[in-house]
C-alpha cells in the first residue's frame, strides 16, 4: 500500500519574471565545455551557476593504477594549453617525494619550457579573451607566435601540445643548436610583438569601457575565493610559487612579479602581459646560462624509458618493475604524502601524493587553479550583464581539461 | 510596353546588385585576412575569386532545417522581409544622373521607412526560432533599431535643410560637382553622427550585439541554416550597400567626381561605395565589441544630442546667410 504525498516545491518570489538561460557547455565563448546556468533579468544575471564536470576522465583515479612514471602522461591532458608546466609540476613532486636528485641542465631546461609554454598559454587567452570582447584582429596576431613556440615544443619533443617532455630525475631530449638558435631568434623578437598587440587594444576606448571596473575583486576577497596566478596577483596579491617557494632553477633566475592594483579586468590584462614580458626576459637568461652536463640524473636511471647509453638495462623490463626495484632498493621515502606546488600559467599548480610504498601513488590529488577560478565565477557573475560575465570567464583564464581532470 | 521595361530594368539592377553582394563579401574576407596576416579565400579560382559562386552553391544546395518548436510560417518568412525591404531601397538610389528605378520626392524618407521596416524581419526571426539566444537578439536589434533609428534620421536632417528637398537627384545636383561643394564639408557632425549610426543600422562591428558571436552564439541567426540564413546574409550586406550610398549621395556628392568617366557614368558613385564598404570592413578587423547598455548610452546621451546641434547650427547658419 503506498500513500500518495504532494510535495510543494518552493519558488522564489520574482522567479517567473527571470529568463533562464544555459550558456554552454556547447558555446563559443566558454574555452571548452563549462556550462553556466544563469537566470537574467532583462540582460543582467540575477543567479549565476556554473556547472562542471563535462570533460570529466577520472585521471586522478586512474593515476592509482599507474606507476609514478607512467602518469606523466596524463599530466599532459589536464591543461592541455601549457602541458610543459604541468608535466614539471608533476615530477618536482614525484622528485621530492622519492628524493631524486634533478641534474642542473635539466633544471634548466625545465625553466625555459616552462616559460615557453607559459608564453604560449598567455597568448592563447590574450587571443581568446580578445575575441570574447570582439576584437578580431589581436587573435590571429598572437596565434602567429604561438605557432612559433609550438613549432619549436615539436622539434624538442615530438608533440606540439601533448608533449610528456619531463621525466622523473630530469627531462627526456637535450636541446639542440637549432632550437636554441631559433628559441634565441624569438626571445629577441618578441617584445615588439607585444607592443604590437598592446598597440591594438591597450588605449582603445571600447576595450578600456569593457574591462575597467568589471568583474571587480578586493585582495581579500580574492583571497577567499582561493584565486592564484595573475588573477590574484591581479587584485593586488603578491604570491607567486616561482617567487616565493622557488622550483627548478627559478631561484638562479631574475625576474620581477607584476601586481596589479585595482583587481579588475583590465588590471588582470595588464598582469599577464606585464609576465609576457618576464617570461621572455626569463627565456633570455635561460639561453644565456645554461649550463652543459646530463639532462637525467645519475640516481635515476632506471626511470627513463628509454634505455640511456651506456646504462644497459634490461630492455624488456617495464617501467613500473624497475621503478618498483628502486623504491626497494632506497627503501625510504616510500611511505607518506606531499603537496608540493609549482606555477603554472594559470596559477598554483599543486599535486598531492599519499604514497604506500608500492611505486604508484596510493591517492593523487591535483590542486588545479582552473577550477578554484571557476567557482570565483559565481560570485564575480553576479549582478553583470551577460557580454560582462564573458569577460569575466576569459579574463579568469580558465581551461577545462585541468578544471574537470 | 513601359511595363515591360521596368521589370528588365529591375531585373538588371538585382542581377548586377546580387553579383556585387556576392563579391563583397569577398571584398571583406580578402581585406581582413590581409588585416589579419593571413590570405583569406585561395583555393577556389584565382586567388579564391570563385569563393563567392562556390558559397552560393553551397547554401542553396544545403538543408533548410526548420526547428520543431519553431513557429513555421514567421520562421519561413523573416529572412524574406530582410532581404525583400532591403531590395526595395535600392529602387530610389541614383547611381549616376538619371539612373534611378523610381524617382520619387521622398527618396530619403522611403529608404528610412524600409530599413525599419528590415528590423522586422529580425525581430520575428528572433522570436519564431523559439531559442533562447534568438531571442535575446531579436531583443537587442529591437532596442538598437529604436536608439539608432532616430540619430540616423535627423543626422541627415541638415542635408535636407541645406538642399531642400527629400529627393536624391535633387540633393546630389545641389551639391554641385566640386570637391568642396560636398556636404561633408558644411555637415561634419552631421556625417560623424550619420556613420557611426550607420554602423550600428546595419548591425556591424563595434554594434554588432544582435548577432554577437561571443555571446550570443550567432544572435537571431542562430537556428537558420542553407539559403535561409544566405539571404540574411545577402540582406546585411545589401544594407551596407543601401547605407553607405545614402552617405555618397548625402555627404560625398554622389557620381559627381573630379572629371567624367565615359560610357560609365557610376564610376565614382561605386568607387565611392566601396570606399564606405572598406572604412565598415576596417573597423570590423580593428574594434572590439560594445555592451549593451554602453550602445545605449552612447545612442541617446551623444549620438542625439549631437545631431539636434548640427540642426540648430544648420538652421543659424541659414538664418545668418539669408
């Protein structure tokens, strides 16, 4: 026997006035698959909720079945605008949890693809940002060195954007002449390439009205909303990991963290173009002194794939074995957890380990920044109009394959 | 007879107008891609100059898909009012002495009534597609049309106090045909006023909100697709084409030029125009997009108070000089 109960759903007063509106996930102006749900008025957002979850692949799951060394890969596809970053992310962390000592030429170069890939992430959202705001012209004009950069990740590691260039104990190819011949090239050409954009919308008055005093936010509340990277630095904040808790060689490195003072979008714009640029002065004092020597460390070998010279191992055996085979041999630092974090172009990047002992993590957890910024979302869309909030969603620089994981 | 000839006459005028729309939009793809350090159209002919054929062929040959919960018959119908009220404009437009359709007194006010009348055609698309980002376009344009409508009108008002008369023909020859004749000259603000209503009429970059990409998906266009959604296509472009020979016959003298072409009197009236149609193409590859509510502002708090000025000036100077 079952009793029948109505149940009352309350609505709010005022809820048939709203026009609902789902903007994504398929929307050109959403950098990948982020649905906003959003209940307006007239043109204004009264509630706005974004919703995540559509490029879900359970890579942090996934990352308990694989050996520390095969998960490198997977590192690629969470922001898949700069995997370089990720991929030194990921193996400053296995490094310090499995005490592996990184050979000074391959901290090097993890500085200098770190930055290039931090160039060519922010010339992406510059492009893309651009172009939610409607200016055409200043997308394609950052596209034009970004292909150079890419280019040049191809020639490195054989990929453009999936690139799995690290790996544990150093990095996987040395550098040619060629790529620092031609890396040297665009360092010396690059910063007329930014005037160049910065030319193109920097004191154009539409642009001015459409980022100046949007999506504005206090240092403290930026705070709250967990915001890093030149989103925080944006209101204001100086935190950057390079900076302050440095990795790889940045502590060898000079360079200065723009901050911004209003904390809106045009102060977030003038942050990440004010890091082009330091980036580039940072990839100008890489080519300058890098130093020679091996790119793998000497205490590592057995986690490189393939098989350095003079370093006969078994061909055969799988990476996993011979990880497992040195965690035995050390026999410390097999068991515990870490968080150690590195910034990536859209800000802090963090990996937690909880490692059994076992040569796979037991728990992986990644602190990534797109989805902190993501919930930002919901408090900065309040009250704006609809073309504001997309202004909002590009200046939080914002990718959704890191977001989802 | 008579009958007979008007409609080859009409025939001939949409043929080679229909050709232009055609190319213009090569026009424009050619122009931003150089812009743009890219090439634009290069495979299909030389230099892709059978793009514009090639995409012609493709929407007519494509599936005209009608939405379900759409309302059918204003669906169907809303392109055929852009397009057929821009069309209709042309008729009054005098291409070179004596090459007009239909020579009426009230030129200016004709063209005036049609293209309001084209918003029509974009506020039921907006409203029969039955979407949601439709109809925030259709909403837009109605609002834009309103606030821009009105500056566009009386920025020519000076031109017709000046010439005294509604009719094109009238208002090119009372210009005369010397360079500084030209009412640009005298109607400065009036022609600043004009163009960048102009801009915002024909719903083009930085006014381009009703079909705003980044935000709206495509706007009112969003659920058409084949032949449908190339005749509102045609219709922006024939509107580009209708406005920018309003600005030529009011402000730049119309076919007058600095000496007579032979056999082909429009020379300058279409040199002239496709002047226009590169300064809309320019602005295109170079301004980012206005707001909502900064469009309206900029309409009624600048636009308007600007173009009562250039009356009130006109009027006094025409008090002071008689």
């Amino acid at each position: 026997m079952t009793e029948t109960k109505t149940v009352d759903i309350p609505v709010q007063n005022g809820d048939e006035d709203r026009y609902q509106l789902k903007l994504g996930p398929q929307h050109p102006a959403t950098h990948g698959v982020l649905r906003v749900d959003l209940d307006l008025d007239g043109e204004t957002i009264v509630e706005c909720d974004p919703k995540v979850g559509y490029l879900h692949r359970g890579f942090e799951k996934l990352a308990e079945h694989r050996t520390f060394a095969q998960n490198i890969v997977l590192t690629d596809r969470l922001d898949y605008i700069a995997a370089m970053s990720n991929n030194v992310g990921y193996c400053e962390a296995v490094e310090k949890l499995l005490a592996i000592e990184v050979p000074e030429r391959a901290k090097f170069l993890r500085v200098m693809v770190c930055e290039m890939s931090r160039i060519s992430s922010h010339l992406l959202w510059l492009a893309t940002h651009a172009l939610d705001i409607g200016a055409m012209t200043v997308f394609l004009y950052c596209f034009r060195e970004r292909e150079v950069l890419l280019e040049l990740f191809a020639e490195l590691c054989g990929a453009r954007l999936t690139t799995t260039y690290t790996r544990l104990g150093g990095v996987r190819q040395d550098v040619t002449h060629s790529i620092m011949a031609k890396l040297d090239q665009f360092v010396e050409k690059f910063p007329s390439c930014i005037e160049e954009y910065e030319t193109m919308i920097d004191t154009n008055r539409i642009w001015l009205k459409r980022t100046i005093g949007i999506g504005q936010l206090s240092a403290e509340k930026a705070v709250d909303l967990c915001l890093t990277g030149a989103s925080l630095r944006g209101s204001g904040v100086d935190y950057d990991v390079r900076k302050h808790m440095p990795y790889a060689a940045y502590d060898k490195m000079e360079f200065e963290v723009p901050v911004g003072e209003t904390g809106d979008t045009y102060a977030r714009y003038r942050c990440r173009m004010e890091e082009l640029r330091q980036s580039n002065y940072i990839l100008r004092q890489c080519i300058d002194m890098m130093p020679p020597g091996p790119i793998v460390g000497n205490d590592a070998p057995d986690l490189v794939m393939p098989i350095k010279p003079g370093k006969q191992l078994e061909v055969d055996v799988h990476a996993g074995n011979a990880l497992f085979n040195l965690i035995e041999d050390r026999n410390v630092f097999m068991e515990g957890d870490i968080y150690v974090a590195t910034e990536v172009p859209k800000g802090e990047l963090g990996f937690y380990f909880i490692s059994d002992g076992l040569g796979r993590p037991y728990r992986m957890h990644i602190r990534s920044p797109s989805f902190l910024h993501i919930g930002a979302l919901g408090t900065m869309g309040k009250g704006v109009m609809v073309a504001d909030l997309i202004a909002i969603i590009g200046t939080l620089d914002v990718v959704l394959g890191e977001c989802d994981r | 007879m008579q009958i007979l000839t008007i409609v080859l006459q009409i025939a001939i005028l949409l043929a080679i107008v229909l050709l232009h729309v055609a190319y213009a939009t090569y026009f424009e793809r050619k122009i931003i891609g150089h812009m743009q350090v890219r090439l634009g159209p290069m495979m299909v002919g030389y230099h892709g100059l059978l793009q514009p054929i090639a995409d012609g062929i493709k929407s007519f040959f494509k599936e005209d898909i009608v939405p379900e919960q759409a309302d059918r018959p204003l669906f169907l119908f809303a392109p055929v009012i852009c397009l057929v009220t821009m069309l209709t404009s042309l008729a009054v437009i005098p291409f070179a002495k004596g090459w007009v359709l239909a020579d009426i007194n009230i030129g200016l006010l004709f063209i005036f009534a049609m293209s309001s009348l084209a918003s029509y055609g974009v506020i039921l698309a907006g409203w029969a597609s039955n979407s949601k980002y439709t109809f925030l376009g259709g909403l837009r344009s109605m609002a834009q049309v309103i606030s821009y409508e009105l500056p566009l009108g009386l920025s020519l008002v000076g031109v017709m106090m000046l010439s005294g008369s509604l009719n094109l023909t009238t208002i090119v020859d009372s210009q005369g045909s010397s360079f500084s004749s030209m009412y640009l000259f005298p109607q400065l603000i009036g022609f600043f006023v004009f163009f960048v209503a102009m801009l915002a009429e024909t719903n083009r970059v930085p006014f381009d909100l009703p079909e705003a990409e980044t935000e709206l998906v495509s706007g009112y266009i969003t659920e058409y697709s084949g032949m449908r959604y190339a005749l509102f296509f045609m219709a922006e472009y024939i509107g580009m084409m209708v406005m920018s020979s309003i600005g030529t016959i009011c402000f730049l003298g119309g076919w007058n030029g600095p000496f007579e072409v032979p056999f082909f009197p429009p020379f300058w009236f279409i040199l002239k125009v496709y002047g226009f149609l590169f300064l809309f193409i320019w602005i295109r590859a170079t301004l980012p997009r206005y707001r909502y509510d900064q469009l309206m502002a900029l309409g009624w708090k600048l636009l308007l108070p600007l173009a009562l000025l250039n009356i009130f000036l006109t009027g006094l100077f025409k008090i002071l000089v008689h």
